[in-house]
C-alpha cells in the first residue's frame, strides 16, 4: 500500500502571524484559504506586493507594534493600545514619546539588562562547574 505524502497546511491566522501582518487586513482569498509550507515559504521568499505594502505601512500585529516601540505586549496594553496600528500611527507615538511609552520602554530595558546578567551568571556558573569536574 503506498502512502500518499500530503502537504501540511495551516489556518489563515498562523500563516499570518508567521509572516508578521494582521490578518484582517490581507486579500479576501487569504483569509479564506488554507496555506501550504510551501506557500508560505514561497510568500517570505518572494512576498507580493500587498504583503510588502502591508509590512510597510500596517496595520501591525501587536507583538510587531510593541517591537517597533520597543515595549512588551503587556507594556502596550497597559498604555492602553489594544488595536493594530499602522506604521504613520507608531511613528507619531514615537514623535510624541507619551508618559506611558517612556516608562514601558525603561521597564524593558531593565528586563533586557537583568536577562544578560542571569545569562552572565550562568555561564559563570557553568564554567566553574566545569573547572570543579576536572580538577
């Protein structure tokens, strides 16, 4: 009996959290097909123009909106953005800098600074046990 190979797919919605954009705002026959690992592949490989245009101006995702503006997702929601938003909007939140940006931005700094040092202190650490092992 041979197998027959089938090719994977994914729903709409994985397809475009993979590719970085918010579904609602790609092709109709985007959002009602089903995409193969193959198109997808083919799709970041070569992406057409309305997924340029899409990548270019939004509307974004949030975890793409909350990487633009350097915060968390959570950082955002606290600041009171819970909807897509387009690149013109995201450049002027960066123009006006609000209270909340700056201090979701400083909170991941922090984050970012205290990650490095428990990734310091683990190689550290790992490197004494090796010391220990062979001594």
């Amino acid at each position: 009996m041979k197998s027959h190979q089938t090719a994977q797919t994914m729903k709409p919605a994985t397809a475009a959290k993979k590719l970085g954009v918010y579904l609602e705002a790609t092709p109709t026959e985007f959002q009602e097909g089903v995409v193969s690992r193959s198109e997808l592949s083919a799709l970041q490989a070569d992406p057409p123009e309305w997924l340029q245009e899409l990548r270019r101006t939004g509307p974004h995702p949030r975890p793409v909106v909350a990487a633009k503006l350097g915060v968390s997702i959570a950082g955002l929601a606290r600041g009171g953005v819970t909807e897509p938003l387009t690149t013109e909007q995201i450049e002027e939140l960066k123009k006006d800098l609000p209270e909340w940006l700056q201090r979701e931005r400083a909170t991941q700094a922090e984050v970012r600074k205290e990650t490095v040092r428990i990734k310091e202190k683990n190689a550290e650490r790992a490197e004494k046990a090796a010391r220990d092992t062979r001594s």
